[in-house]
C-alpha cells in the first residue's frame, strides 16, 4: 500500500491527520453518479469536505475509496493532489474503512486522527478545530460530534450513562424501541487519538443488522479500556447533515446558497429575492452588483461593480464588465464588456466576447463571436465563428451560415459597419470597414470597405394580378374596393 507523504509548511500540524470516508455506496441516491460527486454550489460533495479538511492543515489527508473508486479518486486528487487515496477491501463498514485509512499513515505517527465523511458538505474548519481543542485538552482516546435532532430516524443514537457520560452507540437498524426515541445522534464526525484505533478497530466484529464492520462500536471499546470518550453536541445540527438521498442533497444546497447569498449582501450586491437566486461557490460579485430574481450565478463567474444581472438569467464561467445589464439569457463561456446590454432573451454560447457599451439584444443566439466596442446586434440573429470590429451594427435577422455541412468558417466583419436586416453571411466571408448592405442581402463575396452590398432582384409589381387570379377572395374585394375608393375621391375633386 502506498504511505502518506507528510506536508511540510510552517503551519502544518505533525500531529494532525484526516481521514474521508468515501467508500460507501450511496444506494439511497439512485444514481448512475457516486454521491460523493454530486455537487452542491457548484462543487462536488467532497470537494465541499476536502476544503475544510485542507483548512484543518492536517500533516496527512487520506481518502478511502471502493465504490466507483476510477472516478472518485480521480476527482479527489484533481481538487488536492496532496491527498492519498486508498481502497477499501471486502469487508464492508466505517469501521473497516477507517482501519483501511490508518494503514496509509506512517507507522511513526502518534497523533490525532480526525475522521469526516465525504457526504458531509456543510462541515466548517471552525467546528472541528474546536472539536480538535476539545480532544485534545481532555486528552480522550475519542471525541465525537454529536446533534440533537427534531428527526433522529436513520442515525446511529448517542447512549449516554446516568451520570452523562458517553457509554456507547448503536445504529437505527440494531436499536431497541427505546434507543430509538433518543433524539442525540452521532454526526459521523470523530477525533480518535491513532493509538486507541490501532489497538482496538481490528477487534470490532460485523455481528450487527447489517454484517459490517461499525466504526462506532469501537466507542464502548475504547471506554471498557478504560480510556476517556466524550460525544460533543454541535450547537446547529444542520452543519452536520449528511447526504444520503437527492431531498438532503436540495437542502444542502438550500442551505449553503441561503449562506453564501447573505455573504454577498453582506459585502454590497443587492439581492432582491435570495429565494430564487442561486450564486456558485466559486463565483465572485463585486459592490453594486444587482442580482434580480430567478439568477444564477454559476461557476467560475465574476461579476464586476455596478453590473445589473437578471431576472431569470444563467451565467456559467462568465465575466462581465462594470455596468453591464444582461436580462432574461442564459451565457456559458462568454465575456460582456463594460456597460454592454445583453437581452432579452440572447443566448451566448461559449467563446462571445462582447465589447465595452456593445449589444447583444433580443432573440439573438452567438457563438465563438467577437465583437468589438460599441457593436450592436440587437434582434434575431445567430453570429457564429465571427469577429466584428468596432461601432458596427449589425441587422435585424442576420445569420452567419458558418457551417458547409462538414467545416466551419469564419465571418469578418470591420468597423463602422452597417449591415441591413435580413442578411445571410455566408462564410468565409470578409466586409470591410464603413461598409454597408441592403436589407435581404445574400453576402457570398467579400465586401470592400466604404462599398455599398447589393444582391436583391428589382421588384416587379403585376397590377391587377389579384383580380384575375384570386377572383372572388376577401383579398379582390379589398382591392376592388380600395381602387373603387380611389376612384371616388378622384371623382368628387
Ligand atoms: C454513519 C454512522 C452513524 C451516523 C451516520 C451519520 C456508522 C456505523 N454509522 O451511518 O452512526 O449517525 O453515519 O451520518 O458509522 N463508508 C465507507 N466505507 C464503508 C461504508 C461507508 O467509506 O464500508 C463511508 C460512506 O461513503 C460515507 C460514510 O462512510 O461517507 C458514512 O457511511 P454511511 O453508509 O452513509 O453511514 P450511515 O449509515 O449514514
Ligand atoms: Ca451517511
């Protein structure tokens, strides 16, 4: 088995290792995906528990794995190389897992163990430093996080002896009646010295409902030892709720997007309905920032002063500008520029890059497009595969045919442009600056600059048409008597 390496940086702490239970299969989800990689605010469930484990500065951070484990442990190292990544056996249970995770730890290490699971996202560095402190000044062999829940159905419960003390725990599915009305549960959080682990994890037995090897049986193992064990309540039992099913997974979510709004208020962007907005861990919003309702903030995006976002709008890894105001759209990979106006309505696909004070309006679908400062496509356009340059509009219902049925090809278009309503670019095609086209034109060839675009057949009028050929529909009469009204008001001249 590979050993842990230790972290060495001033603030490490030698004495400190972590171990994330993420071996379980996670039946209760129903899902094609390990739980452990459904994400809440945009990150991954043990992306949440890896964060805190590496705010703890643990000399050692160990990942059980078995379910899934190609795609759990890969994610795992991609978000902390520094991890290590081990797999569990056979035998099933925390207990088993945890005895797994040790064995990755050097023989030498003589410190504290502190065990987390994966499936735990709202668990903060803070509560478990304190936990740590705890441990530590009572010097106990283990010292466990405990909740007082309104609903304890599913938890392992906290037996407590008469005189308070922490006897032992057992598991919903091995309790008698009256272990099940005990409303204390055990969280899954534990600081164990690595001493007491050792000794006493390879005597838990699976002799239990569910034939596994229980982590919290080597409680009353520790205790009938003699050693000193402590189950600490948590003050709000929400920090330790655990993802077991996709309603606990909405209201992680809820409530980690119910935080992380209030830190956006708190730090001067407007929020009209916290409710219905949803801002990405990663995300970041400068002052003045207005976040309108049905808004999504997704990803890696920044939003920069001042900028006006929504309502109903999604924006995924984005960057906007100062000023801007994007409404009613949806955005991937897409940079707005500084007081440009994106919608309603406008989809942009990745690679739009919009310049300062520039418009991407109503119904209006970009891609891979570039246009520069002050450039406007305000209705019912698709831009694919093109660069504009500046101050040049582009008409109503334009379309960039970029595609030949087998490549792509790229539209040019310069400055101070105009180009009329209804056109087709077809691509490769170059306009040149200060050019323009009329309405309907088919642009198959380029454009110099300054040269007026002309494709459109002279119309041809064939009066009477009508009155011959549609004789007797609503459309003669109209004629007729539109004409017969002519007549008359030639007549009394
Ligand atoms: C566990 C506790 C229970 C506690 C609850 C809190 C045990 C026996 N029970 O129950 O007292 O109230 O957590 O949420 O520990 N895992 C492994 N390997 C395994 C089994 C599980 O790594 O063989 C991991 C899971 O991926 C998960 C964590 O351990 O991250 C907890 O496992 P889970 O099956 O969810 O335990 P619970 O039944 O919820
Ligand atoms: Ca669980």
């Amino acid at each position: 088995m590979r050993r842990a390496t230790r972290q060495n940086d001033s603030m490490t702490d030698s004495r400190l290792a972590v171990i994330v239970l993420a071996a379980g299969e996670g039946t209760r989800m129903k899902s094609g995906r390990p739980k452990v990689l459904h994400s809440i605010a945009g990150v991954p469930l043990i992306g949440h528990v890896l964060a805190t484990a590496r705010e703890l500065s643990a000399a050692y951070v160990v990942a059980v794995v078995r379910h899934e484990r190609d795609a759990v442990s890969a994610a795992i190292l991609d978000l902390m190389p520094e991890a290590i990544v081990v797999d569990q056996d056979d035998l099933p249970g925390t207990g088993r897992a945890v005895e797994i995770g040790i064995g990755a730890l050097p023989d030498d290490f003589d410190g504290d163990v502190v065990v987390i699971s994966g499936d735990v996202p709202l668990l903060d560095a803070a509560t478990l430093s304190g936990l740590l402190v705890a441990h530590r000044e009572a010097a106990a062999a283990a010292t466990l996080l405990s909740a007082i829940v309104d609903d304890a159905t599913g938890y392992g419960r906290i037996i407590r002896e008469n005189d308070g003390s922490l006897s032992r725990i057992v598991e919903q599915k091995d309790a008698v009646d009256d272990e099940l009305s005990i409303t204390e549960i055990n969280s899954g959080t534990y600081v164990f010295g690595v001493a007491g682990l050792r000794t006493h994890l390879p005597l838990v037995g699976t002799g239990n409902a569910q034939g596994e090897k229980y982590l919290t049986d080597v409680v009353a193992l520790l205790r009938a030892a003699g050693l000193s064990v402590a189950a600490v309540p948590v003050p709000d039992p929400w920090i330790v709720e655990g993802v077991n099913d996709r309603i606990q997974l909405a209201h992680t979510a809820g409530r980690l997007n119910a935080m992380i709004v209030r830190g956006w208020q708190l730090a001067g962007v407007t929020i009209q309905d916290p409710a219905t907005t949803w801002i990405d861990l990663r995300a970041t919003l400068a002052e003045d920032v207005e976040l309108l309702p049905g808004t999504h903030i997704s990803g890696a995006t920044t939003v920069a002063r001042g900028a006006r976002i929504g309502p109903q709008t999604t924006l995924h890894d984005c960057e906007v500008g100062e000023n801007a105001t994007i409404s009613r759209s949806d955005a991937t990979l897409a940079v707005i520029g500084a007081g440009a106006s994106v919608g309603p309505f406008a989809y942009l696909r990745p690679g739009t890059e919009l310049g300062a004070d520039g418009k991407i309006g109503t119904f209006v679908e970009t891609k891979n497009a570039k246009l520069g400062a002050g450039s406007k496509v305000p209705h019912l356009s698709y831009i694919g595969d093109t660069t504009v340059g500046d101050e040049s509009n582009i008409g109503a219902g334009t379309i960039t045919a970029n595609y030949d049925g087998v490549d792509k090809h790229a539209t040019v278009v310069g400055s101070h442009v105009r180009t009329g309503s209804h056109n087709v670019f077809v691509a490769p095609v170059t306009i040149g600056d200060g050019a323009y086209s009329g309405a309907g034109t088919v642009i198959r060839k380029d454009v110099p600059p300054g040269a007026l675009a002309i494709n459109v057949a002279p119309q041809r009028n064939m009066d009477g048409w009508v009155a011959t050929n549609r004789k007797g529909t609503k459309a003669a009469k109209a004629a007729e008597d539109a004409s017969g009204g002519v007549e008359r008001a030639e007549g009394t001249d």
